[in-house]
C-alpha cells in the first residue's frame, strides 16, 4: 500500500461534523496514513488543535486566512493554539485578490501582523514552517514574504492555481510548492505545466478538503482527505514519474517540511 500525507485539509468545517473519525479510517484504508486539518481564524485553530487531540493521525496549524481578515482575530488565542503539541505549522496566511472582500488593506494589515507574531513567537523558540495562501497575488506576497526575515524555504505554497512564472517566484524564494485536485482538471493547463518545474524535493500534494475533488470523483461533496491520492496520481503522470517512488517522495517531502510526527506510523496505529 502507498503512504502519504493529505497535508491540508479542513476538518473543522461543518461538513465533516460528527464524521471526523469516519474521514480518517477512510483515508487510512488507501494508504492516507495522516492529515493536517488547517485553520482559518484565531478562533478555528483553538478548534483544529483540539480536533487533533482526539485522532492520533491528525495535526492542526494555527494561522488567520486573508479571507478571514475581518473576522475577530484573538493574537493570544493564536499563540496558544501554537503551544500544541499536535500544532505543527503556522497558517494558512497570506493574500487573496480573487475575491473583493476582505478588502486588500485588510488582509494587508492581518498579513503583517501574524508575520510579526510569527516572528516573535519563532525567537522565543516555536519556529513552524507556514502554509500560504496565495491567490492571484504572487506579485504583492512574494516580495513581502521574502522582507519578512522567516526563512524561505519554510513556506509552502499551498493549493497552487498560478502559471509557470508564478511558480518560478515561489520557488525563487526557496519555498515548497502544494498541489490539489485542481491539476487534475482538463483545463487547468498551466497548473500542471507549473508542476513539472518543481523540483522532485519541493512537491507536496493535498485535498483542500472540503473543496476540489478531483477528477476522478468530481462530484463528490465533500471532497475528503482520501482522494489526495488521485492528485498524487496524476501528478506522477505529468512529471513522468514512477508512481510509488514519486509517492515515496512525496512523504518524504511532507514529514522534511512539518516535522517526523507525520512519519509513516505502524500499522497498528492507523
């Protein structure tokens, strides 16, 4: 059986209420041995933290989405949710120009301000990678990613929709590039032409779940941790990969970035 990791999912979402460890078992049975269920507010990650807590084969981050920028943002509730034990990434942080609300100048000033914290929280010892968002933005968040002082190579580009040159820029900066179901769409072209130059040690896959079932399930609602594996599939046969290997890669990948409480389990935990 393959291993690999659905490294961003949403779990917290009302989709999956009462079904959380449905999800998981599912997952495990194709080979999903672990998930990161991903915040989108202060509050959330308190929720994704205790999630965690209940499901040994499951991690949380603790970030503000820009989406969320004009939700309550609680800085301290943030950093506790950081202390978990089972918190291993900031995020999901960044910028959004698909949408017209929150309004740029929002997300700019919630951005700037959890990078701030991340750096202090970092200094005093609980440095994380961090998982961005970055959508139709990489112009305006590259650059700020690279002023900020966090190492480049800590930052995952997660759920990646850009071209070939937006994700030269991600890779400019040293960081790892994400990818969902979304590579999996006939039209979705320059995506994939964007996967093929990403290099072999830089690539992880997710679901984004509830969102983006891919192909091969399009229209299953919701999409689940378990159908990472069509997007590992296919990315495999857009970069003209030997399957397992490249499924061996992308563990590796994902246990270098968020640490070796996400390494292949026994079975016996699964």
């Amino acid at each position: 059986m393959i291993a690999v990791i659905d490294t961003h999912c949403h779990l917290t979402f009302p989709e999956f209420n009462g079904r959380v460890a449905e999800v998981l078992a599912s997952a495990a049975r194709v080979g999903v041995h672990s998930a990161i269920t991903i915040s989108t507010t202060t509050a959330d990650a308190i929720r994704a933290t205790e999630l965690a807590a209940l499901h040994p084969r499951l991690f949380a981050s603790a970030g503000v989405h820009p989406l969320y920028a004009d939700k309550p943002c609680d800085w301290s509730q943030l950093q506790r949710a950081g202390e978990h034990h089972k918190c291993v990434a900031w995020g999901e942080l960044g910028l959004d120009n698909h949408y017209a609300t929150p309004s740029h100048p929002q997300q700019r000033v919630v951005l700037d301000e959890q990078l701030d914290h991340i750096r202090q929280w970092t200094a005093r010892g609980l440095a994380k990678p961090i998982v961005i968002h970055c959508r139709k933005a990489f112009a305006d968040l590259v650059p700020i990613l690279a002023a900020s002082g966090l190492p480049g190579d800590r930052f995952v580009f997660h759920c990646f929709t850009g071209d070939s040159t937006d994700v030269r820029m991600a890779l400019d900066l040293g960081a790892y590039v994400s990818f969902t179901g979304v590579v999996t769409f006939p039209g979705a072209h320059d995506v994939r032409a964007a996967a093929k130059l990403v290099p072999i040690d830089r690539i992880m896959v997710e679901t984004d779940s509830p969102f983006l079932s891919p192909q091969p399930v399009r229209g299953a609602k919701p999409n689940e941790p378990k159908h990472v594996v069509h997007v590992a599939a296919e990315l495999a046969i857009v970069r003209g990969e030997e399957p397992r290997r490249f499924n061996d890669q992308l563990d590796a990948n994902a246990v270098r970035f968020f640490g070796d409480a996400l390494r292949v389990p026994r079975m016996a935990e699964l």
